[in-house]
C-alpha cells in the first residue's frame, strides 16, 4: 500500500524549518535561520553527508536514487551502501551517462542491468531513455538525486536533473536534492546558449559556465519553468554546510573517465569545445582535457605530441594511433574564465580550415554566432565582448536561486 506523501511531507517541513521561495515549490533546508539551533562544527559538508536533514524524509518510504560512482558518502563508502546500513528502503538506481559505475565512454549506450553488490535494478538515463518513464518510477514514493556537476553547460548531469525533476513532476514524487560544490563555481562566462539549438548537451538558455551548484541549478529550472508545459516538482535541496562558492574543492572521485584530476576539471569548458572540430584533447592518453593537438597541426609551430591509444574511457579515440602536435596545459595556471585563445590558435595554424569544425560544434556553442565570429577572424577580446549582455542578464536570473555565496 502507498503511503501518503502530504501529511509525511508537512510534518517533516515543520521539523526541519524549510525555507522555499514564495513563487516556486523550491525548498531549501536551512543552514541560516536564527530559530535553527546553531551548528555544532565549521566542518564542510556535501548534502550527502547532512544527513540530519534528510534521513527523517526518506524513513518509511519507497526510495529511488539518481547516481553514479560521484555519489560519495566518505572515501571509503558510497551513499548507496550508507542508505541501505540505515536500512533505507532503496528500491531502484537510476543512472546518467557514463553509468552507475562510472566506467562508460562519453556517448557509449549504457543498459538497464543489476548492481551486483547490492542487488538492486539499474535504470539507464542515457541513450534513448533520458527521462524516466511511469512505469519506471512505479513503488517509488520519493526520489533522491546525488550526483556531482561541474559547472559546464553541456556537461550531461545537468540535463539528467532536468528530465529526472520532469518525471518527478508529472508523476507527483517528491524529489530530494543533495547538494555538492561546483568546482569550477566562480566562473560564469561563454555565449548563452540559443533555444533552437536545445539538444542533450545544451538543454537551457545559459552560458557555457553558469557558477552553480546543482542545488542551486535545480531551483533555477523549478523557479523559471524550464520544464515541458511550465510544470514544477514539489523539490527539496539538502544543502552543503559551510560552503562558499570561492571555496577551493578537490573532487574525491572522478566526476567522469575523461576527467581525471583538478586541472582537467578546470580546462574542461575550454577545451570541450575542440569535440566540435578536427582537435583531439587528449583522449586516449592519460592527459585527457589537459593538452590538444591533431595530426593537422604543424610540428614548426606546436613542439609538443601525443599519439592517442585506446585506454580506460576511450576505447577508440579521436586519431587512434595517429601522431598529433599540439600544446601541453598540465602545468598552466588556474584559469578563471572561459578561454577561446587554444581554439583559436588551431584554427589559425590549421592549412585547410574548411575542414576544421563539425555539426557538433554548434551544439556544444549553443549558437552559431562563435564559429561564424572565428571565422570571420575577431580577435577574442572582440569575441567576449558579444557575450556582456547575456552575461548580465544570466546573473540576474542566477541570484535569485542562490544558496551559498
């Protein structure tokens, strides 16, 4: 028998002091209201592990979980393992790209299948099942997503939230956020993205970078109606604790096989973008979103080379076997903004530049203003100008969903 959700759900929001937006069915768990007894530790939190603020929720209930191999608890235990020791009613995982494991290609087909540790049916939302279906969410009375963003536009997870919040609105389930830090949560730069070039990799109209963490992102669609028909999920963000956006955060894990550490993680927005031309960026070396180069790159001008081999997540890489010059970014210095000057120096030493962009770089843009701007040969500085009003406008819209600051 189905237990019922509304009186559950108002006697937990009493008992946690839930704070919402008045316009949105948002709530965020308060970590600031006076009437909140003050913490007890300066320690940072992940949502994962605010766990007085959301077990109380889940007691009782049929729980379905939207992870990944992200969805840490402590270095040595992931959340799923920690629900079920609480004896958490798991039911099912629901997995995004790359899979609940995190072991996929970037693309590859992922497959509904079983965990085998804990037994429990693995539903893919990858491939041409994106969105959960009824059928899917059927003896599921509340859904807990937890998986680590990194703050870039076409970074998958994020378009996973939305499908999964659409799901849960259509089907009236509750939907539990927790919270994790955007690594890369100061940088809110690159062209918004234009509404008829929507796809899988570009869902809203933000830029390449937006400086918020998935809490954060998830009131955002709620509040501005970005879902089908304007519906909104009854949505609950479990925060960090003591967490700022301009705080330095190592991910424990990799967020994806091509990211392998920080300065990956760092350079990917920038280097991303050569998925939309004839560049590799280094997959199939153990290097990935670190150095570029391409067999079309002159040695006269480019001194460093990497000949790209299938290795854990790329089992066949772009110029497989093939020797390409490009530049090293390992060793560079943190970058705080998106940056054009690599794109644009490959575009520049490439002979036969018709050749150089692809149909997916338009995607991966979210306009076709950029490529025509390189083109057309503007300089970065002109290029970044076009991008100010937009950026203003973004900002405007971000603040409003803000949790940390």
């Amino acid at each position: 028998m189905k237990i019922e959700f509304k009186n559950t759900f108002l006697f937990i929001s009493i008992l946690l002091i839930l704070v919402g937006c008045s316009t949105t069915r948002n709530n965020v768990v308060s970590t600031t209201n006076p009437s909140v007894a003050p913490l007890k530790e300066e320690k940072f939190k992940t949502g994962a592990e605010n766990t007085e603020n959301y077990l109380p929720f889940l007691k009782d209930k049929r729980v379905g979980i939207v992870t990944n191999q992200t969805g840490v608890f402590s270095k040595e235990k992931h959340l799923v393992d920690y629900l079920l020791e609480q004896n958490i009613n798991l039911q099912k995982i629901y997995a995004p790209e790359h899979g609940f494991r995190g072991t996929a290609d970037a693309g590859e087909l992922i497959v509904d299948g079983k965990d085998t540790k804990t037994n429990l049916p693995i539903i893919s939302l990858y491939g041409n099942n994106k969105k959960p279906k009824p059928e899917q969410l059927e003896g599921i009375d509340v859904l807990v997503f937890d998986l680590q963003d990194v703050g870039a536009r076409f970074y998958t997870y994020i378009s996973s939230l939305h499908y999964v919040m659409e799901a849960c609105a259509e089907n009236n389930i509750p939907l539990l956020v927790l919270d994790r830090p955007n690594p890369n949560g100061t940088i809110i730069d690159g062209p918004i993205l234009e509404k008829e070039y929507k796809s899988f990799v570009g869902m809203h109209e933000i830029p390449v970078l937006h400086g918020m963490t998935i809490g954060e992102y998830a009131k955002m669609i709620n509040g501005e109606k970005w879902l089908k028909d304007g519906l909104q999920c009854t949505l609950t963000v479990i925060p960090c604790l003591n967490y700022s956006h301009d705080m330095k955060y190592s991910l424990p894990v990799k967020p994806s096989p091509n990211l392998p550490n920080d300065q990956s993680i760092n350079l990917y927005a920038s280097l991303c973008f050569f998925e939309g031309a004839n560049v590799s960026l280094g997959r199939g070396t153990e290097k990935q979103f670190q150095i570029y180069g391409s067999p079309f790159l002159p040695e006269s001008e480019f001194n460093f080379s990497f000949t790209p081999q299938p290795n854990f997540g790329a089992k066949d890489p772009v110029y497989n076997g093939k020797l390409c010059f490009g530049e090293d970014l390992t060793e560079i210095r943190k970058v705080n903004r998106l940056e054009l000057k690599w794109l644009l120096k490959a575009y520049e030493n490439t002979a036969d530049k018709t050749v150089f962009f692809n149909d997916f770089f338009t995607k991966l843009t979210g306009t076709k203003k950029l490529r025509e701007q390189i083109e057309a040969g503007m300089t970065e500085k002109e290029i970044r100008k076009t991008w100010q009003e937009g950026l203003e406008r973004f900002k405007q819209v971000r603040a409003k969903y803000l949790i940390y600051f």
